[in-house]
C-alpha cells in the first residue's frame, strides 16, 4: 500500500500479513507484540474472515484503540456497541 497518510504508511521492521481483505502490520517488541489492523470499508467477519477462520466470532480477546473511522460490534448476545475515532 502506498499512501501519503502516516496513519496507514509502512511500518519499520514489520510482519505484513492479510486475512479477509485486512491488513495485519505485526512488530515485535520484547516479548511482546503490537499488531496494526487496517480494515477496509465495508468490511463484515461474516463475509469476510468466517469463511477463512471457520468460527461464527471472533474468538479473541482484543485491547486497542480506534485511530480513524468508524467500528461497530456485535456480541454473543446480540448486544452491539459502536465506536468512533475522536477527530
């Protein structure tokens, strides 16, 4: 990808990978490791990584924060929450 934004440019000494159209940017840090995950518009686990992954969810337990955009989640229960980068 190549971009002006320095958001979304390239990251120094990082893993690139992509699963279901999402850019997945992985740096490691001691031994630890910090993931940058670019969506594209649009993007739905159920047609986009279920049939890659093979579970209904998501399945992982997250920590992050929203840089730009918008996110929306579905639970489980069917409880969804919406999520807006600050600007």
């Amino acid at each position: 990808m190549t971009t002006t934004d320095t958001l979304l440019g390239p990251l120094k000494n990082a893993e690139r990978h992509e699963i279901g159209g999402v850019q997945v940017d992985v740096v490691r840090t001691g031994n630890s490791r910090v993931k940058r995950l670019v969506y594209p518009v649009g993007f739905r686990w159920s047609k986009d990584v279920k049939p890659v992954i093979g579970t209904e969810l998501c399945e992982h337990a997250h920590v992050g924060f929203l840089a730009a955009g918008r996110l929306a989640i579905q639970y489980r229960d069917g409880e969804m929450e919406e999520y807006v980068a600050p600007k």
